[in-house]
C-alpha cells in the first residue's frame, strides 16, 4: 500500500481536482484507490464537499470525508468559531484507516503544509505520522516559484519526502512567466513535475475527465506508484 498526502502551496490551486485526476490515472493503472479529506471546511448539513468532487469525477468509491465546518476557514479557526472540537492527529489517522488495505490510498489536506487542522497539527505533522510523501499542488503563474521552494523546504526541514509537484491549472494560453516556471520549478525544488492539470479541468464531464486524466501525468511516475 501506498500513502500520498495531496497538500497544496497555498488555497485555491487545484488540490480538489489534482486529486481526483491522480485516482483517475492510478486507477487506470489498474491500482485500487482510497481517498479522504480528514477536515473541510465551508460546508453545512449535507452540502457536498471536496471529497463528493473527487467521486463525481473520478468515479472512486472508497472515499471518505472526516469532520466539517461550516465557515471557509483553516480548520482549527473554523472548529473554534463554530464551538466544534478540533481535528486531533489520532482523528485524521483513523479517518484514513477508512480507506487502507488499497493500492493507493491520496489523503487530501486544506491549504497548505502549515496550515493549522487543529490544536499544533499541521499536514506535515499528519505526513510525519503516516509516513507518507507529499504531492505537491502549485500554481502555474508569478508567484509560484517561492511559494513552492518554501513548501518544499518546509517539508524536507521536518525529513518529508516530496513525491512530486503537480501544477494544478495550466492555462490555454501561457504567459512568459507561466512558461519559464515549467522549467523553473523542478530546477529550483529539486523536485520533478509530475502532473499538470489543464485549466477548466474540473468543468470537464465526469466521462471525458476520466478520459483525459492520465495523459496529465508522467506514466513512468504512475508506474512507480504500484510499486510504492
């Protein structure tokens, strides 16, 4: 069995659907797959969350959704604004005991690698406990060379592997910057780009995004997943 954390450079790069797309090209792999969210937030009653988006697209079925807040804020402020406990490192670990015994089991994080899930636990934190790599979501444009060196160097400060970088919306039309990053970023991190996921992605209908999914990542990086 193999662990991947999904975590993100920041909020809003596409973790959601980076995500499903790698349980899409995993699965074409012919891998079975779990996939949980141990905390989302900005949801109430039954509103469907990030972890409904990851099996409307990619059609997986072992899939698991932890606790929820209602307000769109980091999970240790959203649980102490709503009067909720706060995420604990041996909650996030039996959420993902849901989903072992796959191939592959993706635990999708909130924000980025320090982003509080509850009292002092941070993805890191999470990674460090279950000892599982981390793939890396960024953004395409300015900006994202720093925010990627310091996730990355946050990580390996704290001895977590880094499977990989995934840009997580690849514009149509890519400015001078957003070309030059493709480039930049494996050079700078040390870490391959393993995924890029076009813009619009998540739009796509459930049948042409499970079509599509595996030709965004490399196949030689799919491959070696199934061998953890």
């Amino acid at each position: 069995m193999t662990r991947l954390i999904v975590t993100g450079t920041s909020t809003d790069v596409g973790k959601t659907i980076a995500t499903a797309a790698i349980v899409v090209a995993a699965r074409s792999a012919g891998m079975s797959v779990g996939v949980c969210k141990p905390g989302q937030t900005g949801v109430v009653g039954d509103e469907p969350g990030d972890i409904a988006e990851v099996v409307r697209l990619s059609g997986v079925t072992a899939a698991v959704e932890g606790a929820r807040y209602p307000e769109p804020l980091a999970p240790e402020t959203a649980a102490a604004r709503a009067g909720m406990p706060t995420l604990t490192l041996s909650d996030v670990v039996e959420t993902v005991g849901q989903v072992d015994g796959h191939d592959l089991v993706l635990v999708e994080g909130a924000g980025g690698v320090l982003v509080r899930l509850g009292a002092d636990l941070t993805v890191l934190d999470v990674a460090t406990a279950l000892d599982a790599p981390l793939v890396i979501v960024a953004a395409a444009g300015l900006g994202t060379l720093n925010h990627t060196e310091l996730t990355v160097a946050a990580a390996r400060a704290r001895g977590v592997a880094v499977a990989g970088i995934v840009i997580g919306s690849w514009p149509d039309d890519p400015d001078l910057a957003t070309r030059c990053n493709r480039d930049d970023l494996p050079r700078l991190t040390g870490v391959p780009i393993v995924g890029v996921i076009p813009a619009g992605a998540g739009e796509l209908a459930p049948e042409a995004f499970r079509d599509r999914a595996p030709s965004w990542f490399a196949a030689d990086w799919v491959a070696a997943l199934t061998s953890g």
